[in-house]
C-alpha cells in the first residue's frame, strides 16, 4: 500500500500533465489567425508565410536576434524525423504551427518551438514520390500539391480536406507521372496559381488558375504556343503534339500593386526537332514560351507580357528559376525590377511593368554567351554552342545541371546586394548520337573548369546598384540549398558535405558552421515565436542533383580525396536552430 500511493500520485500528475499539454496544444491551433491578402503581401516579420517568405521571392528576414555578434552562440534547438525520399522542402510557420510537406505525399503540422506533431495527412496515390519544394498558406487554408498532381486544400487547424482538385492535361494516362507539382503554388489576388511540370508530354506545360473556395480551374495557359496562337509560328511548323516542354517547376512571383504574377519556364528535352531553322518565311525555331518570364493576371490568366532569355535552348540551360521582383534605382528612376537568371547563372533585368529589358549581370561561370545587346538583351551564342553536331566535342560552361540550378539566391532588399549559391562545374559537349537526356543524342560529360583549383562551389554576392561582383567565397563541394539573407547582415546556407554556415554578408567570411547530419536539399527559413528568433533547414531528402554531385565531385577528385564519398548520414529530418 505504501508503494500503491506514490506511483497514484505519479500517475496522476502524468495525466494531469498530459492533459494540460492535449488544451495546451489545442489552444496553439485554435489561435491561428487567418491570412489575408494584406498578410501575404505585409507578413509579420515573425511568420515564413511562402516559398521565399514574401512575393517578391527575396529569400529574407526581418527578424535580428540572431546577428554577427552572437551568431557562434547558435545550437541545435530540435530536430524531427521525417520519411526518406527526395524533396525539396520549405517549411512555412504562422503563429508558432510549422507546416511540413514531407517526402511521400505526407502533410505535418508541428509546434514551431518543439517539434511536437499536431497533426499530419497522408494522400494516398500510385504515384512515386517526387521532389516538391512546397505548399502555401491562405485565409484557414494550407494548399498541398501531391505527386500525382492533385493539389488539396485543407484546414490548418485540423488537417481536414476541404477541396481536392486533379490536375491533368492531354497526356493522362500515357505512363507514371506525366506531369507533375513540383513548385509550390502561389496565391495571388485570392486565385491559386499553380505551375504544372510536362517534361515531354505533347503539348507541353501549363499553368493553372483555381478558385481558392472550391478548387474549380479558373483558367489555364499554356507555355507552349499554340500552333495558331500568339508565337505559335516559332516551333519550325511542328504540330502540336510534337511541341513539348515549357514546364513550369519553381514558384512564381507576384506583385499587388501590378496585379501581375511572374513565372519562368523550362526549356524542351525534344532539341533534335528545332536544330535547324527551316528557313521558311514568317517561321522560327524559337520555340516559345520556353526560357521566358511571363507576367500574368491571376485573376484571369491573361499574358500581359513575356520574355524570352534565350530562344531555342539545345543544352538544357533554362530559365525557370525564381523571379525576384527588387524596387531600385535604375539610370535615375525608381523602377521595379524583374531579375532573374537560368543555369548559366547569368542574370537579365526586366521591368516589373513592361517587361522591358534594362541590363545584364555576368556571374563569370559561363561560356556559351559572347554578346548582349545593350537594348534588347538579346544573346550571341558561341558558334561551338548553337548546336550540337555529328564530330566535334566542346567545353561548354556551365554543365547541364547548372552553374545554378533549384537552389534559389536571396536579395536584401535594404542594400540591393543579391547573394547566389553556384557549383563551378562544366561539361565536355560531345557529338550528336552519343546520348543524354536531349533527343539530338547530344553527349554532356560533366568537366572541371579550365583553370579548377579543385574547388567547385562557390557563393557570390552581386551588387545589383552597380551590377559588380562585391565578393566571392569557394569551397570543395557545391552548394546543395538555396541561401537565405537576414537584416542582421547573415547568409545561411547548406552544401553537399552535410555543412550549414552563417556568413558576413559584407564580405563572405564565416561567422559560424555546424555539421547537419545530412545533406540539405531544401531551402533555409527564419522564424520566431514569442520572441525567440529560430533558423530550419530540411535535411537528408536529396534531389536528383545532389545524388549526382557525389558523383561529380568524386569523380573529379577520385574517391580516396573526395569529402562526400563516406558521409556518415543519419537520415532524413527537418533541423532548427537557436541561440
């Protein structure tokens, strides 16, 4: 009896633990508010609201807790399990709740200050799992593209589904996966924008309108022109179910005042077909909308204007990353400004408004561009670089995977620096009929560049005022996350062999690292609750391009030198950190 008492009293003090953290967890969901279109476009500083936290896709915090005094006194503060597979994750927080799309099609709700699971959905489908870099956040809702192209809309504080729309296009049916989500959707005028990924489906790319209360489709437009449409003249006369590509796999931008909505899109695999000019009149080998910025109003999907950064890409160099939209001076006029660059990791420079073209920013990585013109943008291509051919073998810059690729620059919006992750890697461009991913059967090698000292990856931080170079710091291995900016004047970011680093935005010097566990593949956040400054990164879910910089990497330095070939991984799981 006297050993009954106590374990009574244990056992009842765990329960009444117990259920002060079951109210205590339920008031933390029951007090989300929610988010309007005046959030989205003025989030608090303490949220990670979308992709790149706010519209204009800066990639950056208000929030200065955590800054190059005390940045070394960072610590893991929690670390969660998560499934194996690849991903791309962003997680997103509001008032304190993380939202997590994991591998494997599976939707976690978490206490932002713990790691506690207070929620989680799982879409079931046939479909394998792909890499996907997120989801958003609107109004009660948290919006969930699944690998077998649905995109769900649920309750965030319940996980309920509301909505579950099917996304499909001419080629459903036609094998696993014919189109796919990658991209995190965007709402932009209380319409979901979403951007569809076609690789070599007939017809191409797309990009979807949903009303946000239904699911219903609003609109569509497609990034491959239409044979009797606007540009449908620039596909040397294929019939349309020979165009493919336009595919639309990064989250676009938007601008409220505008009312426009920025998206880039991929170039097509199928080359073979528009080597050569036909030389006909009125017909091009364009090939539009590949590797072009297109502005859209989303409420209606409307082209309001578009671009193209290079026309007729037979190297897999495309324009479809993020689209950062910068208020700056520019030749004594504040404009806004579109920038954004393809794997060349050149950047070009458009009106936020007109589209009209203003400058060019040349990271250095690249070879394939010789001239631009200072009026139009347009691009002189390196005679080894039009096409391939049946004999020779080039060295082209950047490789086919990119001098930059998914891993998205930051901006700080405050002193118009853009910081940039960058793998200094280029390729040996082989004849046709050797194969690859291209239908020319052109040959891609992956190979150092001329001068490597060994040393492949890079960060680089570009002043947009002046358009130069401010400075550049290198190591071994490649970035393998995008890089996020602070107003404390930090950079974190994460590369192949498992690091995570805090740098001196002023100059690139390393204020802080720490080993992940795993290798990142995701995109670096920053949020706080009750006033305690946190850092996330998702670890251990590599993408098809950080598995292939391992190879890359050992393959150039031979396994026995090479620092990522016996990486001790201890799994997938999202990691965050604290002072």
């Amino acid at each position: 009896m006297q050993i009954q008492r106590p374990i009574r009293i244990v056992l009842a003090a765990a329960a009444a633990l117990l259920s002060w953290q079951a109210i205590s967890t339920a008031q933390s969901l029951d007090g989300l508010s929610n988010i309007s279109d005046d959030t989205l476009a003025n989030p608090p500083a303490e949220d990670w609201l979308m992709w790149r936290r706010t519209y204009n896709s800066h990639g950056f915090t208000p929030l200065t807790q955590i800054n190059k005094t005390n940045v070394t006194n960072l610590e893991e503060a929690w670390r969660a399990e998560l499934s194996p597979g690849p991903n791309m994750a962003t997680p997103l927080v509001h008032d304190g709740i993380m939202f997590l799309a994991s591998t494997q099609d599976v939707l976690l709700a978490l206490d932002a200050t713990s790691g506690e699971e207070l929620w989680r959905h799982t879409h079931e489908s046939n479909a394998g799992p792909g890499a996907k870099i997120g989801i958003a956040l609107y109004k009660d809702l948290v919006l969930f593209p699944t690998d077998d192209t649905h995109l769900k809309a649920l309750n965030t504080k319940t996980g309920e589904v509301i909505w579950d729309t099917a996304i499909t296009g001419p080629g459903a049916g036609m094998g696993p996966r014919p189109y796919g989500l990658r991209g995190a959707p965007i709402v932009a005028n209380g319409v979901v924008v979403q951007g569809v990924t076609a690789t070599m489906m007939p017809e191409g790319g797309f990009i979807v309108g949903l009303n946000i209360e239904t699911g219903a489709e609003m609109w569509r437009f497609h990034t491959v022109a239409r044979p009797d449409g606007p540009g449908g003249n620039t596909w040397n006369n294929l019939p349309l179910s020979d165009r493919s590509g336009g595919s639309v796999w990064v989250p676009g931008s938007y601008d409220a005042e505008l009312d426009l909505a920025y998206s880039g899109t991929a170039p097509t695999y199928d080359t073979k077909s528009l080597m050569e000019n036909l030389n006909e009149p009125g017909v091009s080998n364009d090939a539009l909308y590949t590797n072009t910025t297109l502005a859209l109003r989303p409420k209606t999907g409307e082209l309001v204007w578009y671009y193209q950064h290079v026309a007729n890409d037979q190297w897999d160099l495309d324009w479809v990353y993020e689209r950062q939209i910068i208020e700056m001076e520019y030749e004594g006029e504040n404009r806004k400004v579109i920038v954004t660059a393809g794997k060349m990791a050149l950047y070009d420079a458009l009106d936020a408004a007109t589209g009209e073209y203003l400058f060019s920013v040349d990271s250095g990585l690249q070879n394939i561009i010789t001239a631009i013109d200072p009026e139009t943008g347009a691009k002189t291509i390196h005679p080894n670089a039009i096409v391939p051919n049946a004999e020779d073998t080039h060295l082209l810059c950047p490789f086919a995977n990119g001098g930059r690729n998914w891993q998205s620059g930051a901006v700080n919006p405050e002193t118009k620096m853009l910081y940039l992750p960058l793998a200094e890697v280029c390729m040996m461009a082989g004849p046709t009929g050797q194969g690859g991913v291209l239908s020319s059967g052109a040959g891609m090698r992956p190979a150092p560049l001329p001068d490597s000292d060994g040393k492949f990856g890079r960060l680089q931080a570009i002043n947009l005022n002046t358009q130069e170079t401010a400075w550049t710091f290198r190591e071994v291995v490649p970035p393998t996350s995008g890089v996020m900016t602070t107003a404390s004047g930090l950079i974190f970011g994460g590369a192949l062999d498992m690091s995570f680093k805090a740098f001196d935005d002023s100059n690139g010097e390393i204020l802080w690292q720490t080993n992940l566990g795993d290798i990142p593949a995701s995109f670096p956040i920053s949020y706080a609750v009750d006033g305690k400054q946190y850092i996330a990164i998702v670890v251990g879910q590599p993408s098809l391009h950080a598995n292939l910089w391992i190879g890359v990497v050992s393959g150039f330095l031979g396994e026995e030198n090479s620092p990522v070939v016996n990486l001790q991984r201890t799994g997938a799981a999202i990691v965050v950190y604290a002072l």
